[in-house]
C-alpha cells in the first residue's frame, strides 16, 4: 500500500435487516453512523460481520462469516476498524490493524446521547 494513499474506516456492525443495506440510513442507527461519516476525512465504508439477514448464533457460521468478510473487506494495516457493539467486538478477529470499539449506536436513548455519541466516535477515529 502506498504510504500517502489515507487509511479506510470501516464500521462493522452485526447482520443485515431484511432487504437493508450494511447500516441502512433508513435505521437509526445507520442515521448515527452516517453522521459520524459526513465528519470524517477518510474513505469510509460501512459493513456488517454477517451478511445475511438474522443474527446468527452457530459458532462455525459466526467463524465462515468472519473470513468472508476479511476477504471480500482485506483490510490494510494502516485501516482502522470500527466495531460496534459487544458481539461484533466478541467475533471480530483483529490483530493487524486499528481496531476501535464502540457501543452498537442502538443503545443511545435520547438526543444527547446520541450527539455525544456521535461526537466520541469522531474524536475516536479522528485520534486513531
């Protein structure tokens, strides 16, 4: 990778809601994400560890879904990885690159969570 070319954020979120894009802007949380983005200086992509449409609980589908988003993704070392929530952060496997854990975005209740939310997650990945 060519050392001027800027890092890629990519969110990482759970599953698909049906007929939905990776952190749809149609959902709240999506709508929170695409906030955040609208403030950062980097190509962002948004994604989900699993893409299918149900959370899945079986181990080994969580584990196939984890190595098919490394390589559909490929992340570069100098990429930061943003995951959101708990599970996510649990599956995730990371060990080369900028990992930032956040809470899923759902968890805010109220507007000034979610500006204060909003705001951390871009000091975050601003600071990274």
């Amino acid at each position: 990778m060519d050392n001027k070319e800027p890092p890629s954020v990519f969110f990482v979120g759970m599953h698909n809601k049906p007929g939905m894009k990776p952190l749809d802007s149609k959902t709240m949380s999506g709508k929170m994400i695409g906030a955040v983005l609208k403030e950062l200086p980097f190509k962002c992509i948004k994604t989900n560890l699993c893409e299918v449409e149900y959370l899945p609980t079986d181990f080994l589908e969580v584990n196939n879904a984890g190595i098919m988003w490394h390589e559909k993704y490929n992340p570069h070392e100098s990429d930061i990885v943003v995951l959101l929530g708990k599970w996510v952060q649990d599956n995730f496997w990371h060990d080369r690159f900028k990992i930032i854990k956040l809470p899923h975005p759902a968890s805010c209740m109220g507007n000034v969570n979610k500006e204060n939310y909003i705001k951390n997650a871009i000091t975050k990945i601003n600071s990274k």
